[in-house]
C-alpha cells in the first residue's frame, strides 16, 4: 500500500457495535474475525451456506462486485436485494458499514484485542 492510500475503515452495527481499518481485498468475514465480532459461517466461508450474510448500510459501492455463485446463493434465499451480501464473498474496497442480522454473529469468548494483539476502536 502506497503512502497516499489509506485503509478502508469497516464498521459492523451489532449490539455493541465494531469498527476499525482492515487492508483493500479483505472479506468482510475475515474483517469481522480482525476487529472481534466473529459471523458465523457454517460453511467455513466457501460461499455455499448464507449464514455470513450482511445488510449493507453504507458503500455498498466500496465492495467487490458480486458474482454469479454468490447473488444464486443469495436469491435462492429469497434475499435478492442489493444490500444483502454474504460476508465470505464481499471484498472491502473502501469504507462500508454494515448491519448483522440478529443470530448471524458470535460472540467471542475473550476480548479479540487480547487474543490477536488488535486495538478494538
């Protein structure tokens, strides 16, 4: 990353809320595991489940485009709206927030900060 880019900041809207920086091309999944509020993911994020699905609030244009296998997925819930995105699949591009459904996330067992040495804003 050059000087002059800066990294996408990510903000997931759960009970206590989370939020931070997290590098261009990483899944949201992956940004919720780094800043400690964990999506469940049964499939292990191979995009087959849509238990990491996300609602998009803001910069649904900073995210990857979505792609064939994920919007199949996503309709064949019944969740074709623009902004449900599975968390496995959307590449953070720029700044976005996002909401997790009730029951979509866990909470985790030890504060994420202690266990990967990551400051929680």
């Amino acid at each position: 990353m050059t000087s002059d880019q800066t990294m996408p900041h990510v903000t997931f809207l759960l009970p206590e809320g989370r939020s931070g920086e997290v590098e261009i091309n990483t899944s949201l999944l992956e940004a919720s595991k780094l800043l400690g509020c964990r999506l469940n993911h049964d499939c292990g994020g191979n995009a087959s489940c849509t238990t990491c699905r996300v609602e998009v609030q803001m910069g649904a244009e900073n995210l990857s485009e979505i792609d064939f296998d994920e919007q199949d997925l996503l309709d064949r819930e019944a969740l074709s709206e623009p902004w449900h995105r599975l968390g496995c699949q959307a590449k953070v591009l720029g700044d976005v927030v996002v909401r997790v459904p009730k029951g979509k996330w866990v909470a985790p067992t030890m504060p994420q900060s202690e266990s990967q040495g990551i400051e929680i804003q």
